[in-house]
C-alpha cells in the first residue's frame, strides 16, 4: 500500500507508481504504508463502508417514515413517523460527516 504526500491518493499495489495518477507526483513522493499506518486504513475503509450501508438503510428509514405521514392514520402514528424521519436524517448525515473526517485525514483512498 502506497501514499501519495501530495494528494494523499492510497493505492493498493506492489511498488509506488512512477506518479500518481491523481495529481502527477513523481515516485519519490509516494511513502509505503505498512503496520499500523496500513492496518488504520483497512480498518477506516471497513468503517466506512459500514457507514455507507447505515446512510442506504436511514435512507429506507426516511421513505418508509414518509409513507407513514402520508397514511397518516391518527396523531400518535404521526408523530412517530415523524420523529423517525427526522432522526434517521440525522443518523444519515452524521456517518456522512464522519466518513468526510476520515477523507481529509487520508485514512481512506
């Protein structure tokens, strides 16, 4: 696993490339992950694939709560469709925040 130190491009290969596809960079500036450094961002892109699926099923959580408000059966249903609709975008944007953390701090490529 290699890191471009200008972009910050992960690449999972053998050897550095002789430059990066991303923004060019020559070879030189490619650092070699391994042990731990290799290790947070396995473990960061497994994170965050889960957060994906968490944002895709808050996604269903958000439609299934709007048929509910559309039925709109009696105040209690409502209310409680509602109030999952509004958590779930909550949920939905804070993994999406959290995923944007690991982005900028490079632990995924």
């Amino acid at each position: 696993m290699w890191k471009c130190e200008v972009c910050n491009l992960i690449l999972d290969v053998e050897e550095a490339p002789e430059k990066c596809p991303r923004c060019g960079a020559p070879k030189e500036k490619f650092m070699e992950l391994t042990g731990e450094s290799q290790e947070k961002v396995e473990k960061s892109r497994e994170t965050n694939a889960l957060l994906m699926e968490l944002c895709e099923l808050m996604e269903q959580a958000e439609n299934i709560s709007e048929e509910g408000i559309e039925i709109n059966l009696d105040p209690g249903c409502l209310a409680l469709f509602k109030q999952a609709k509004e958590q779930a975008n909550v949920l939905k944007q804070s993994s999406k925040a959290e995923i944007e953390v690991h982005v900028g701090k490079g632990k995924w490529g």
